[in-house]
C-alpha cells in the first residue's frame, strides 16, 4: 500500500517538473509578434557612392552632307515647275560628272504652292486684282564622300542652277570603333572620380553596383570648329568631337 502511495506522489512530481521546464522554456523564446521583425530580418544600409562619367575622342571628318536644290516663282505652276526642273537636272548631271554615286544622291522635297504678288506691286502695276503666282521648289540631299572636293562640288552646283543650300554637315563613315574608345574613357573617369570620393570619405572603392547610358545631346559626332564659308566658296573641316556619359554606383566598404 505504501508503494502505490509512493509511486502516485512521484508521477505527480514528475508532471508538476515538466510544466515548470515548459514555462521557462516560453520566458526564454517568446512568440514574434506577427509583423515585428526579428533581429535576423533588420535590414543593412549599404553604402554607395554614384558617378558621372565623361568621354570625349575627337575625330578626322570622313564625308560631308549638304541639302542644295533649285526653286522658282511663275505666274503658272508648269512654268515655274519647268525652269526648277531644268535647274534639278542639271544639278544631278554636275554631281555624276564629280563621281557622286547615285545612291547619294536624293530627293527629300519636291513641292509647290499658290504665292500671290504683294498689294505694292500689283498697285504699281496699275492692276485692279492681285495676280496669282507659283512658287515650285525642288531639294536634294547629297553626300560627298571625298571631303577633298567639297569647295568645287559646292560651286559647280551653283553653276549648274541651284539657288539654294543649307544643313551643311561634316560626319564619319562609321563611328563605331570611336564610341567604343568614348565608352571607356567614360568608365574610367567615372571610377576615378569614384576613387577620388571614397578616399576622402575614409572608405575604400568596392565593385560595381549599376551602370547606365546618360541619353541626351551626346553621343554623335558634332563640329568642334565652325563651318567658314568665305569667299570662293571656302569650306572649313574642322573636326569633329564624339562624347558620351555613363552613370556609375559603385559600393563602399
């Protein structure tokens, strides 16, 4: 009998051990509240520093571009269209005799339109209605391959009846090997100034985060000298200047 007493009060000291060990046990690690982070989960601020770098290559012209055409005023349009006409083919005559390729050779406009004379000029005509006129105007864009001829071609189409020019330009065939070299000036001017940053902030450069092209006006050859037309029809090359940017993050450490 004192045995089954004895053993009865050591299964309830057992028990009464076990819900001490698990209330101890729920101190030590209580539940995460839903939505609190844990310690582990805290974020990190990592530390970057961000560049804009620059390259600049400067170039030889290889070819220029220039829009030349004839244009004429008539009191019918087949006259005026006729006298342009003329003008136009003799223009394209005068640039196949200078070995322009026909395939640089095109039409970019070709128009006409209802010009009326000035009040001034029909009342010095002494004429009781304005009388109608047609202006007919024609446009070619030419390239020229050989910057050496540039001068003559410029006053042979003069001859031959063109009486107006514009949107001169001077570019290279194929700037591709150039945009590579203007890329990495860029990457190493912006990790340079990167490394400059990081000294003098008492860190020390790290890899590279994120790279990006800055669009914007660079990133095609534009004149770094001025176009001369003087007398004779002078042309000046000039050259011409390739620059692009790149935005650089790089880490600190």
């Amino acid at each position: 009998m004192k045995t089954t007493v004895s053993l009865k009060y050591l299964l309830i000291g057992s028990l009464l051990a076990l819900a001490a060990v698990g209330c101890a046990a729920g101190q030590v690690a209580p539940p995460t509240e839903p939505g609190h982070p844990t310690s582990e989960e805290v974020p990190t601020v990592s530390r970057n520093v961000v560049v804009v770098g620059v390259g600049k290559i400067t170039l030889a012209p290889e070819l220029a571009k220039v829009s030349v055409g004839a244009q004429a005023s008539a009191d019918t349009v087949s006259e005026a269209k006729a006298d342009v006409d003329q003008r136009t083919a003799s223009i394209i005559e005068t640039l196949t005799e200078l070995g322009i390729a026909e395939d640089d050779v095109q039409t970019s406009n070709y128009s006409f339109h209802f010009e009326p004379k000035p009040v001034a000029q029909a009342v010095a005509e002494e004429k009781q209605e304005q009388q109608p006129g047609y202006l007919v105007s024609s446009t070619l864009d030419v390239t020229i391959r050989n910057i050496e001829i540039v001068d003559e071609v410029l006053d042979r189409v003069v001859e031959a009846g063109a009486n107006h020019m514009y949107g001169f330009k001077f570019y290279v065939d194929d700037d591709t090997e150039w945009r590579s070299k203007a890329w990495a000036e860029a990457v190493a001017d912006a990790r340079a100034q990167a490394q400059e940053l990081a000294q003098l902030s008492g860190a020390q450069l790290g890899e590279v985060v994120q790279v990006s092209q800055i669009i914007g006006d660079g990133g095609m050859p534009v004149p770094v000298a001025g176009v001369g037309m003087g007398g004779g029809s002078s042309v000046a090359s000039g050259e011409l200047e390739l620059s692009v940017q790149v935005q650089m993050t790089f880490a600190l450490q």
